[in-house]
C-alpha cells in the first residue's frame, strides 16, 4: 500500500525500533527493516540514508521524551 511519505517515515521507524528493540542494533538490516514494512529497500533509504541515520533518529525521539533536565545533562 502507498503511504504519503510522512506516515511511511513513522511506519519505517516504528518497523525499526521493534526491530532494534528485539535484536539489536548490529543483527537488524536494512532488507529485514524493509521486508517488515512491506516495502523494498530503495524506499527505506529515500527516508534514511543510512541505518546509523535509522538508528540515530529513534535515538533523538527518545531523547525528546525524557524530561527537560536530563535532555540539557546529555546534551
């Protein structure tokens, strides 16, 4: 199914934090991020240009959640 390209950003991540969150950072791919979302591959990098870049942005939206002061001690 096409997805407007702001709700296939917010699928890819939740596909990638799943997957991270369950193996980790090195045994997730790219292919397996892509084949979860029902997508090829060339989509999950029109998003992301890397999974580091993946991985960095869960990271950020993580970081938004935590309270004001731990977010200025981190950063």
């Amino acid at each position: 199914m096409r997805l407007p390209a702001g709700q296939r950003r917010l699928q890819l991540l939740a596909v990638a934090r799943e997957r991270f969150s369950a193996q980790g950072f090195h045994a997730t791919s790219m292919d397996e991020v892509a084949e979860r979302a029902g997508v090829t591959k060339p989509v999950v990098y029109q998003h992301f240009p890397s999974k580091r870049a993946l991985y960095r942005e869960l990271l950020n939206e993580r970081g938004l959640a935590l309270p004001r002061p731990a977010r200025e001690a981190a950063g």
